[in-house]
C-alpha cells in the first residue's frame, strides 16, 4: 500500500476507484464500500481510500475529540483490507475552504485519474460540507466516472455509526462495540519499559502508552488478545493508572499479560485488542492482595478464552 500524507501535490496516472471518509472506527457499515471497491480493482482499477490527517471535527469545531483508530492504527487495517492507495489530506482552514466543484475536479478527476466512486449516503465534502453524494451523481456524466452509493447499515433498526461505537467504548461495553466494528476494539504500538513489578509478582507483562488523541475504555481490567509477530496469544489487559504500585497522578497505561508467552520484546511492535470488561480497576492493600487478585483475574480470563476461541 502506498501512503501519501502531508501534501495536496499527488498524481496517481493509473485509473482508481476512490471513498472518501473520515473512517474513525471502521466498521461493518464500511465493509460494503470496500466490498464494492473490491469488485471494481477486479476490473483492473487502483483502490484510493480518500482520508483527512485530523479528526475533521477539530478544525470546525475546535474540540480535541478523541478518536477510536489511530492514524498508524488506520494504516494497519488499510494494508489488511488491501488497498493500494492511502491518501491522509492535510485539513487545515485552506483545504477546508476548497469548493466541492474544484474538488471533483482537481482532486478527484486530475489527480486521482477517478473513474468510480463509492460513496456513503451521508458523505460530506468540500467548504462547508456543501458536497454530497448527490454532487458526486450530478458531476458524473460530465467527468465519466461511476457512482455506487451505500446506505447506512443497520444492527436492530440502530444505525451503525463511529458515535454509536463512541459512546459504548466510553462505557466499556466493548462487546457492543466490537459486534459494530470491523476489528475488534484495539491499541497499537511500542512495548514500552515498565517498572517490572509483574515479574516480581511471578506475572511478566507487556506495556504500551497509548497515543493521546486514542479514546479510552474505563480503567480496569478487560479480557484480550495480542497480535504479534503473525502470532495471535490469549491475553488480560489492565487500562490504567495502577494505583497499588504507581504515585498518585500516574499516567494512563495499558498493562498486558499473554498467556503462554516467553521472551524479551521491549520495543517491539504489536496490537492488544479488548474483548469483554471484566472489573474496575482497584487499588490493593499489598502487593501479595494484588498477587491475589491476578491470580483470580488470569483464571477468569482462561475461562472466558476457553468459551470464546479465536474471539
């Protein structure tokens, strides 16, 4: 897959099927578009996903919104999915500005070489958000391209959409939020130094620091899997501030312990992906209590694993 970010001045010459969104939590409403522009990379057309470098929302409303994929973690389920172009266009007051009639035309026929769109029903686009798929229809005899337009899917007549997604992860019902998405619930990045105190407690585990614009379930403990190496292990997963070791204050972290796993992989990439919410996070009289609970949590999670294999 070829990434391009941090430019307007891009020329792909091979003939594209192109979406455009902001794909902040992709999830099974997405799974038709790229179904359907899988159909068209059949007829010999490169698939474009059309993308923004910021949540949308923080230029026109100036909220720091947190958001359920990462940047990084986008570019991971793209390579998946098997696109062959990611376009992350900067957003910034100039783009916004551009006129959903010059964007058609300069971005989506002149430097995308466009020959089929597949559009959500909801799709906004250009200065104010004045294009839609409506405009993308209208343009379409003039330019010579196709347009296939996907209607909201829904899961018990609720439409399946990133704030509904958005607001079960703010809950921690991850399970509901998982039967949404496309991949389950996840953080990637860097295994990260901790302070060890898991393999004093016969427990070794892997440490990441999530990104600060990534939305966080509640602090706890949530059943898990990691993904490394093109390995998938078993795992439990603690988010938060471990109160029983760490200083008031302490930053958010998100804690792993992976079944059946030996070996040293500091600084090392990989995916946590969370399952279910098992309990709140707590804070321990002792470490032999904390030792205690582990114990109880890591049988719980053998468990639930055992109930739902390959989850």
């Amino acid at each position: 897959m070829k990434i391009i970010s941090d430019t307007i001045d891009f020329n792909i010459e091979e003939p594209t099927v192109v979406t455009i969104g902001k794909f902040d939590g992709i999830h099974r409403g997405h799974a038709e578009i790229f179904e359907r522009m899988k159909e068209f990379r059949k007829r010999g057309l490169k698939s474009v996903i059309f993308t923004f470098d910021i949540p949308v929302a923080q230029l026109l409303d100036g909220t720091e919104s947190r958001v359920l994929t990462t940047n990084l973690e986008k570019r991971r389920i793209f390579e998946k999915i098997g696109v062959d172009h990611l376009i992350e266009f900067p957003f910034n007051v100039k783009t916004a500005a551009i006129s959903p009639e010059r964007f058609v035309e300069e971005f989506l026929i002149e430097r995308l070489n466009m020959k089929a769109i597949v559009a959500g029903s909801d799709l906004k686009f250009g200065h104010r958000g004045r294009g839609s798929a409506r405009t993308l229809l209208e343009y379409a005899g003039d330019y010579g391209y196709d347009v296939i337009v996907i209607d909201k899917l829904k899961k018990e007549d609720n439409e399946i959409s990133s704030t509904a997604i958005r607001e079960c992860i703010e809950r921690g019902d991850i399970r509901t939020a998982n039967d949404m998405l496309l991949y389950p619930y996840f953080f990637y990045g860097e295994v990260m130094h901790g302070r060890r105190i898991g393999r004093t407690l016969g427990m070794p585990t892997v440490n990441l620091i999530p990104k600060e614009d990534k939305l966080m379930p509640p602090n706890g403990v949530y059943f898990s899997a990691v993904e490394y190496d093109g390995r998938r292990y078993e795992a439990i997963t603690n988010i938060g501030r471990k109160p029983t070791v760490e200083k008031d204050g302490a930053a958010i972290g998100i804690e792993t312990y992976i079944y059946d796993f030996e070996g040293e992989i500091y600084g090392e990439e990989l995916t946590v992906s969370l399952y279910e919410f098992l309990r709140p996070e707590l804070k321990f009289a002792s470490l032999d209590a904390l030792k205690e609970q582990l114990k109880t949590d890591v049988a719980e999670g053998e468990k639930w694993h055992k109930n739902h294999p390959q989850t």
